[in-house]
C-alpha cells in the first residue's frame, strides 16, 4: 500500500464519541474528504443521530451513508455461518467477528461509488476487529487503503482524547467524561463486553455488564416452549409463523433474553496472540444453535454430520480471524452448504432460567428409522446377523495386531 | 473365529433377568462352563444379589467375580477422555461408551486368569455396544471367542424369554413380567435411556425417564457455587478438598442432579448405521466439562487448543465406535496429554436451575497476561504497529487474488 | 435386504471364464432371468467376444448390453477425483476404486430399465470392489438385491470351477486351464496386478506382470518433453491440441508407457482389514497429477490448496472404500471443485526412463508475482519491515510460553 | 521487545560475504559485541575459513564459535520429521525448514552462555527464513532481541553492499564481484536454489543450478539396488551396515546424487504471502521417504496410518512456516512417534536414473498376513461371509438416504 495520505476516506462511524475524535482526525491529520458509513445491524441504537453528528462536523449530506442492514446481515452471514454450528473455541457463538466483513463490504463499495481511496476503522491495534476489517477490505479491493487512527495517532489517553474533542467542538455527552467501565460491541447476533472491570478472568462479571438478557435469576418460573422451523439449513419461522431471516432472529433474542439463555463469561485466544475475557450475550444464536442441531439430528446423514463436525473448528477459526472473504473459507461453506438441502423441518425447544434444550423434532426429509431402530419386532428390516461379520471385519486389524503383540512377547 | 462351541465363558453379568437368562441359555446351549463378572461401574445397584443370583444359577464361588472399578473406570477412561472435552455429535458425552471397553479389558483378562476360552455380552444386535465390547476384546486377545447371545438364538420376544426364563427356573421379579417402558443403561458418568415411550423423536420424554437429575424446575432456587481444581488436566479437589477420581465424579453428580444440570435429549448416529434416539444424564460430567473448557481457556496455548479442537470430532467418534483400544486411539490420547502439562489450576462453576456456567478461573499456570491485554497503558508490552505488519502480510495472498480477479475482468 | 431368490438379475460380464461360470450358475442355482453389461472403460479388449459368448449362453439379444463408457468414466470420475491429486496411502492413484462406482451405476440403472430385482459382481469376498459396487448399487436403488457369487457357492477352488464350467459346456480357453500367476484388473486409467506370484512383499514382482509400461530401463534414451493445459482444473490439450477427457488419458498413458512411467509396487491397506501387495501401472495417471500439481502450484491461493491438502487423505480414502455415492464425498467434491475457478493454465513435463518432473507452467491466471518475490528492487510491491510485525505477533504467544516455562522454573 | 540497542549479538555466521558485511554493520550500527556462530550441518564447505575471518573481522577468539552439528541434525530435527512423511505442499521435502530451528537453538544457548542480549540473522525481509529464525529464537528465550539486518539497513542494492565492504575492509572473492545468477542454501538433507535466473516459473531451470545431482541422464545406466534398515522409524542401517544417523544420511546422499534423483523444480506459497520458485535437490531424502512409506506398508496398522496422513499437511506446514517449537508441533510429533514403536524392518530400493521405488519389504514386525491375503485356501483364516454384513451395515444409512430421496420425489 502507498504510505501517501489518502484523499478521501470512507469511515465506519457510529455516531459516537470515539468515531467523532476520528472523522475529525481524519479532516485534521490528512487534510482529507470524510464521508460516513453508518449502518444499522441491530445494535439497538438510532441512526438519526449519527446523521445530525457527521452534518454538524461538516460532512456534506451527499457524504453520509445510513444504511439498515439487517437483513443482509442475517441472510448472508449469520444464517451461513449457522448452517455450520459454528462455535470458536468450543462456546464462542462469533457475534463481532461475522459483522466485521459487511461493515467491509459496504465501506469498499461506498469508496467505489464516492471516489474514494481509503477506508478507516475505530478498531484498536490489540484485537481482532482491525484485522477483520483489513483483510475483508482487501480482499474486496487490493489497492484500498486502510486507516486504522488508533494505531497511528498519539490520542492514547483519555484525558487526550477528552481534549482533541474539546480543541475541536466535539459534543462530549455527560456520561462520556468519565471512563466507561468496560466497551460493548452489540448487533443483532449478541452484545459483548470487555476490558477494565472485566479483565480479572478470576473475578465474576458484575450483574450491570449484562445488557440483553435477563438474570436467569430473574426469568420466568414457568418454561416456555417454541417451535422453530427450517428450511435447507435456514429458520424461517416461529411457532409456525413464517418470517424474514432479521425478524426471525430478532424475536429469537426477546424470547431468548427473557428467559436469560445466551450468556457466556469467556477467556479466549485473539488472532493477535493474546489472551482476553469477553462476556457475550447471545440469546437469539443460542436458541437457533440448539435448534438446528436439533433438526441436523433427524435430517442429517452421519457421514455428512461428521465431516461437518471435523473441519467446524477450522472454519470457526477463519471467521473469527477475519477470513471470511477467502478461498478456503468459501471452499468450506461450499462443502457446508451441500449437506444443507434436507436440513429441513421442525424443532421444539424448552427455554428455562437460563438454559435451552431441543426437546422434540420433526420432519418429511427425517432419516430417522422407527422400523429399524425399534426395540420391538423389526420385521425384517434388519438382520441382526450381519452385525457379526460388521464387527468380524472392522476387528480385523485389531486382531492381526494383537496378534503381532503376542508374537513379539512370545 | 472358529465357530465350534466354546468350552468355558466368562459372561458380563448384571445379576438381573436377562443376563440371568443369557447365563441359563450358555449352559444350556453350549454346554459350556460360565464365569460371571460383575463390576461396579458406579450403576448405583448392590453387587450382593448378584452374587447370589449367580449361585443359585449354579455357579461355582471361584466363578464369580465381583469387583469394584470405580477408581479404575475414572482415573484411566473418563478423566482421559474429558482431556479431550470429548463430545459425539457435539452434545453427547459418551457416558455408555466409555465404559464398555473396561468391561471387555476385564471380561478378557478373568478368561486369560480362568482359562474360559470365550467372553459373553448381553448387548442387541442392532445398538452400538456390541461393537464395542467386541472391537476391545478382540483386540486384547485376538483368539478370544465372543458370543453375542441376542445376535444367535431365537428368544426374539418378550414372551419367549420369560418362557425359558420359567423353564429354567429363573426367578422373575415382580416388576419384570411386563416390559419396561424404555431401556437403561447407568454408571458413574450418566445414565441413559432409551426405546419404546422414548422412540418417537418427536415426542418430549416423559418425566418419569429422568433418574439421575431433578427437573430444572425443582431445583433450588438459589444458585450454588462450586471450585473445581485441576493437574495436568485432571480434577483432583473440589472446593479445595482432594478427592480421589471416583469420589469427584460422585460429588459432581450429586451437585449436578440436584441442580437439574446434565439432560441431554438426542438424536445420534449410531456406527451400525441407524439413528436412534436416547435421553442422558450426566450431571457431573457436565460440570467436569465445563470446567476443564474454562481451565483450559487460561493455560492452554492457542495452537494447542486449534489443534486438539481440531482432532476431538475424531477422538469420540473413535471411542463411540468401540476404538479406545486401537492405535489411532493411544496416538490421538498422546497428543491430547501432551497438550495437559500446564493445565492446572481452579474454576468457579454457578450451578442454577439446569445450567452450569464457568464464572471464574485462575492459576499459575495462566497464559492470560493482563499486561498485554488491559485497554489502560500497557508499559510498551505490545506494539499496536505490529499489527500493520500483521495484517499486511496477513493480506498479502488476499490482494493478490483480487488483483486477479479485477485483470481477469477488466 | 429381503433374501429370497432374485427373478432377474443383471451381471457386471467381461465375457471371461469366471463372469461366464457366474451367469450359468446366476441360472442354475436361482432359476433366474440373467441381463449381461459389458462396459468399455478402456480395459484394452475387445467387447465383440463377450456379446458372442453371451449369446452362446442363451442370453437374449435385448438382454445384452454392451457400452462404451471411456468418457463419461474420465470426464464424471477419474477427473473430479484427479482435481483433488487423490493419493490413496500416500501412493496409490485409486485406478480400481474410482471405475466401480460408474459400473455400478449402469448395472443399477439396467435393472430400472429392464425389470430386474437384482445385480450381481464378480468379486470375491476378500476384497475391496464388492464393497464399491455394493455400496454404490445400495446407495442409488435401496430396494436393489445383490448377488456377490463367490461370497455364496461352493466352487472354492480351480478344480471346481472347471468342472461346474465343464459341466455346463462353458467354453475355456486353453490358458485358462492352468492358474493365472496372478490377478488383473484394468481400465484408462491403470493395470492393477495382485496375487500369487506377488503375494510376498518382500519379493519383487516379476517383469512379465507389467503390462502396460515398458521397464525405464528399455525406455527411450532421450527425455521427452510434452505440454497439458488445463481449465477449471481438468485437462483440456496436449501440446497446445485440444481433445476429450478419453482421448487425452489415452495418449498420456501411451507418453507414460513409453517411457516406462507410473509403475508402484504397493502394500496397502483393504478396507476389510487386512493388507494386500499390488502392482499398479498408471502411466497417464501419473502425468496428469504432476501436471495438476505444477498448474495449481501458481494458479491455487494457499488457503485454497492447504485445505485442500488436508482433506485429501479422507477424500481418497472414501473412493478407496466405496463411498463415490455419498454425501460427505460429494460434499468433499463441492469444496474441491470450488477450488478450481482459476486452475487454468499449461504446464511442461519431462518424461525420462521412468520419471516425471514438472519443469515449467504458466497461466493468465497465475498468482505468482514476480513483482513481490523479486530478489531484485521490487518498486515497493513489498515492505519487508511488514514482516517483523508479522513475526512479532506470530511470536507472542510462543513468548508468553517462554516465559511461563521460566516462571514456573525460576 | 525493548526496540533499544543491543549490547551483545550471537550472529549466524558463514565466513560468506553477505554475514561479514553483517558482522561489521552490527558493529557500526550498534558498537556492539558480536559473537560469531558457524555451524556444519552438512553444507559442505569448510569451517575454518569463518574461524579465519571472523578474526581477521576483529572478534575474539573466545567469542568465536564454531560446531559440527551433523548428528544433532539429522537425530533430533530430520529424523522426527520423516517419521511424519512429511511434504511441504505435496512434494517439498522441508530442506531448509528443518534446518533453522537447530541454529536459532545454538544462536540463543552461546547467548546465554556469553552474557549476549540478541542474535542476528542474515535472512531477508521476504522470506521464510527470518520467521523460522525468530519463532524459534522467542520460542526459547522470551526475552531474547532478534536483529534482522536486511529488514533494517539501507544496504539495498549489491552496489551499496560492496561499498560497504569494501570502506570497511572486508575482503571480497573474485567471484563475488557480480551478482550471483542465484541464491543457494545447503545442509545434509537438501540444497536449495532460488532467485534471479530461476524467477520465471515458466522456464526450464538451467543445467548449472543442480548442484548436488547428476542428470538423471547422465546417471548409470544400470539400476542400483540399495536396502535400508528402519528401527522404530528411524534408519538404521544400509545394506545391512549400522550407521550413525548423519551417516546414514551422507551415504544416501551419494547414492541419490549418483543416479540423479531427488530433483524438484517447484513453485512454493511462503508464509509471508507470496509465491516464489524453488529448485531443491534432496537425493537422500528422497531415498529415506521411499523406503519409509514402504516400511510402514507392512508394519503400520490402516488407523494409525490414515490418522497419520490425515494430519501431515498440518505438520509439514507448522515446519515450513517456523512453528518447530511450538506446543502443537510437539504434540503432533507425540502423535507420530506413538505409531513409530513397530516401524522396523528392511526396505529394498531401486534406483535408477533420476527415480527411487521401493520393490521389497520385510520385517518382523509385519502385519501382513499371507494368510489371509491369499488367493489360495485360507484354511479358515477368514470368513467371506462375514463381508456381507460388513457390507450391509456400511450400505445402511446410503439405503436409508436413498429411501428418503426416492420418497420425496415419489
């Protein structure tokens, strides 16, 4: 990449504290053009704000992209990944990590449709996110530059960050002054929460770092039961209701939250090579994880489950690392998506004070053979015999190894 | 195999009717002499009766062995197969089948001591079991005689088997005369259940299936609290009290089941190549699971961790088939405990209504390094410029695939 | 499987001694209608004889199928599979393996069109290719009876087999009186030799057993050097003239054989559990997969190729065992072929008494950059501070290592 | 790492040109100590010369170091490595790879034992090299400072290079004036060419970069027939005379240089990104592979070598890319090593003109059974009636999903 200043710049921008200090960085630093991209992923928070933020620190209106996002964001990459039950690290359902590559997308194509020749990004130089953005935007657009303020500038205390915003008119809201707690990253797939009050992984996460679900404490006393149907791997409706891939999730996540099921206190392994401790919150993903399991049960042949089962970890791997617009990762959903095309049929879970469970499943493509698995008469479909030579020949080579043990003592 | 008939048997045997029955028909089929090997596996029944019931069957004292395998089935089956957070099918943790192949080990190893020629099980034709006492004998003596009674002769109903059982006087609890509503395998991991009420995948499971755990829904209402300690990743203290592997299982047990933590309701492929549907209970296994996850999560390396993620799939479809005894089983087992030196230390697990969460970790051992981590001032232990370099090189391969695919187009 | 007598049955039939003495005994033992497939896969003999000798054991004209199916069994098969560079044990181009389930798929869909209930094989019970057809056969008719002779009669030697055929006025040609040396299967893509003279690994196979490339010794003196282009990872042209799947295996296994390339002397691993010595000559085989490798080496990004590396070994073992027709192939095929957009290009191999080497290759779709590798001034393509980055944070969690091994230590 | 200078340097020093200007830039740069490294792994070239002018270049003699380590080589890096039949990519033998571990191991011991607070290497910015060298050396000491002096410097052109030398008094040969047409690396298991002349992947490499090999046309017109011995998966011994590990690898060495084989002109993916053109000669490599595989053939039980191949391509890579020390190679190579106990026997080659095939092996450890294999009578050894049930309960779940596809279309 040229080390030259970039002419105009595409900035992810919340609206926020922190990505107002930078479209200001950006004007000041570079003498640069700032157009914003602001997106609606269901994070939960207007959008009209960040309008009226990027007017009032002089980005032309033909400058400022607001885009809901919702949809796609489900549809293209959280019901995809899905389809893998992917999890990082055995329990990380990969919330941030499957938005990072849309927030890329659009900023590479906005740059295309306005001319410019960088993108920017409010990701620290410690974690995940900055590489996630990185390698999306590449990978979409070789010659993109990319502007990554906090590695760059010397903004590395609050206190000169407070004063950038002051030195240039920055609206500071009261409950900014001081420092948060802990940072929250939200969209429709969960909310997590790191650092400050949380970096003690001894130390339990205080009650208010919970944002979207409910103490299990707190829940219902009474379980509630709901039906989840699929069609080729995807949810398309509740309790027989069929919805959009978005609605579907969002209603997931009130069901989910209110009975306080999705929370995860977890150390994990950056791709940076650090250890850190993110709490998540994930009410909808956890529903929908169990639940396509469930439907995978009867659906799903063994050697296809299997196979999915063995290379899961790797593909949850690319996706956390940032690789989701690669050869091989495309490869994998490839391979993925063929096992989908019966993975089609209905799924009832009991959600409970915390914990939710398939209880029931059900399906025209199930695989599931009453007839042969019966501890009752057969009638026939299953010769009991052929077990025998089954076991006579997968203990061959157990034998001739036994065999070579003994000979060799002998 | 030669198929003569063998001349001396050591039987699996429960003391309950239908190895009772396996026991007469041996006799009475083949003429031969039985030995019976009862173990106490944790199934939570009285050895005594089996004792006499194999008596009264006519067996000599010096034919029956009774043995407690308690310490032996936890400390060299189960802890080493939770090294490797071992899951089949991403739920079930293999409670039956690990079990099997220290029956087998026994079962051969009385023949080696009594001269018996032959070992019997009273596994079905048609389930997963038979595999797996077989592959393990076969491959601990590659001359033993298996007999698989259910596979060969024609007591096919329930009615047949209660006419020979007569026939031989037999005695026959009450409680046996009509057929039990599903079948129960137990031990000191779990319990399962699974036929008949149970078949019908759609259907939830009746209450009354549940032995080991109590409904989430009458659990306390207040959560509880539990440290568990590790070496080289294994449990050895709970609540900073030592205890030997079998009494960890056992206190775990009892404070899963009385939280209502460990049912799993599933769908799973059995290796003879049906589904079948079973419902387990593995209170404190499920706590052993996650707490091993979150001890691991702060002193295992990350490509430590990738790695064994990557092979687990593996490892339990290995031991769900009947393998433990195999070569790719003790190759697989070597680089998991190679990965367990400096997994050492305590978590803090909360146990509420179903659900067990890892809320706490700590140790020596830790690879967590606050200082690297912390969003305060890190003191120059990490360069965030580093990641520039990362990322580019990160992306290289990346730009260049796009730059193809734009030269390709243009 | 029902286990009465088949009505009708279609026999795999080469026209040869032993598939003859299968169709009088299909008759004779089952009374049953025989339907003959004869299938030219480039096995080298004429098929005219096997229409004759068919006739001459009373099949009905309508009931003798006799095909040429040498493209659709490189096209559908032998180049799917090579798109993989499937090595079977690291060694073995699965010559055998991969012609079966093609045959299969034509007897399965004869016995559609004729009415027949049954197919039956020639292959013995010992070996791997009953378990390809069948499990082929199963897999695309589930209703389908197969018939595997040698499994069931009792001509269990030469001197029976001669006789049933002599009873029966089965011609024999005159070599055929005596035993064969040793046992041949052939197609396009290989001669496979087994048996007998070689059945001690320890021996080397004798001269007369190669039948389809010249000893290196005997081949030309004087290296020659050929080009194949490839698209979308299939082989395309020879020396720059284009040409079908068929006729391009054909000419490479006449380069091949002529200069004494492709010869394996192999001990490899059945699926039934034991190990077997076989002869393998794939001369055009051989080419095709240094050639494949040399486009792929600049055409393949290395996320690409490195997945696909990692998955081979189970890809190839699956066609070994007769798992062409199943889902986690075809998904494996998915991921595979979605590797090949871009694997396009020519390469130049040398051929010299014996051996093949890729010398040369090149594409419009080449990733290779001499821009960036350069040892010479690279205009700033690349920044080789980057690089310390890079390591740094591949380092970190080595250092994090390191420095816990000397804290526990110190 | 503390970015400030170093007082004490280990270099890796050749006595070559490009590590002489090292050596005094260091001195220069940093005014610090340096100590020299100089060791023969096999490369081929005399010591005593870099002895000669790291005194002429001013180091004194207590911090001159200058080691055989042949045997620490081939035994403790080589050796594990072909235990793995490990290939870089498919075909490359890790030459180079396997080699810098061992130096990055000295390099940081002679730093611990001189008080020295870094090391320096003289790999470039673009490579492989300097990330093997630096994992390894941050692997082993956390707190070690790399100095990478091509990543550095403004030594960027050959004119600027010899400028320097020639300001600071560093003899320069004759033949080092121009350029080099390429770059070479050697030990005892490879020599590698790169760069320059052979930077078109296009074009044949010319006769004058092998080094190591004869033409394969140039080689003996008669075949030669070697035997190696194997013990626990180690060579032992050739033609039946026990040899010392670097011994055994010098011999090969001769003998597949003699016949020209081990020849590889190959395009590699570099872990830093990009592509690059290697021409490798490794005749006793290639040699040692050969007859590896054929040992295992017969001594290595299916799973363990399925499970062995099925991990390779991760292993070769975690060595290509400089992971030698890391938990997951180790743990890997515990793997490996647990399914080496019975890898022991004799392999016959035959070598002739430019390729190496395994023709014979025995050993008694064999697991090959002529006794089943057999064509002939088995006397009982096998029952091929126990492969219809083999077969039946692998079809199960292919009938099943045939089932399912037929219902749903019917």
């Amino acid at each position: 990449m040229p080390s030259h200043a970039p002419k105009k710049v595409v900035l992810a921008y919340s609206g926020g504290l922190d990505t107002s200090i930078i479209l200001k960085w950006l004007q000041t630093e570079y003498g640069c053009e700032v157009v914003t991209f602001t997106a609606d992923l269901g994070q939960g928070e207007e959008l009209d704000p960040a309008r009226k933020k990027a007017e009032l620190l002089g980005i032309a209106p033909e400058n400022i992209y607001i885009e809901d996002l919702r949809e796609e964001f489900v549809r293209d990459f959280v019901f995809p990944m899905f389809r893998a039950n992917a999890l990082y690290e055995g329990l990380y359902l990969l919330g941030t990590s499957i938005a990072r590559p849309l927030i890329s997308k659009r900023l590479v194509e906005i740059a295309a449709a306005t001319g410019a020749d960088a993108v920017a990004h409010g990701a620290t130089g410690k974690g995940n996110d900055q590489v996630r953005f990185e390698l999306s935007a590449y990978a979409l657009n070789p010659d993109i530059k990319v502007i990554a303020p906090w590695r760059e500038w010397d903004l590395t205390s609050r206190t000169k960050l407070l004063e950038f915003a002051e030195a240039h008119q920055i609206p500071i809201a009261k409950d900014k002054r001081g420092e948060a707690p802990f940072s929250v990253d939200a969209n429709l797939l969960h909310t997590s929460s790191e650092g400050k009050v949380l970096e003690d992984p001894a130390e339990d996460a205080p009650d208010y770092v919970y944002q979207r679900t409910v103490a299990p404490e707190d829940a219902p006393d009474t379980p509630e039961y709901v039906e989840i149907s699929f069609e080729r791997g995807d949810a398309t409706a509740i309790n027989g209701e069929a919805m959009s891939p978005a609605t579907i999730l969002t209603k997931l996540n009130e069901l989910g939250g209110k009975h306080g099921i999705g929370r995860l206190d977890f150390v994990e392994n950056r791709f940076v090579g650090m250890k850190s401790r993110g709490i998540y919150e994930t009410p909808g993903g956890t529903l929908l994880l169990e639940a396509h399991r469930g439907i995978e049960q009867i659906t799903l042949d063994s050697g296809a489950g299997h196979l999915k089962d063995s290379i899961m970890p790797r593909y949850a791997e690319l996706i956390y690392n940032g690789f989701w617009f690669s050869p091989e990762r495309e490869m994998l959903q490839a391979l993925i998506d063929a096992s989908q095309k019966h993975v089609s049929g209905t799924v009832r879970l009991k959600l409970y004070k915390g914990s939710v469970r398939c209880v029931g499943r059900w399906s025209d493509h199930s695989l599931y053979s009453e007839a042969h698995v019966t501890f009752e008469d057969d009638a026939g479909a299953y010769d009991q015999k052929d077990a025998a030579g089954f076991i006579q020949l997968n203990a061959l080579r157990l034998k001739l190894l036994a065999a070579r043990a003994r000979r060799l003592k002998g």
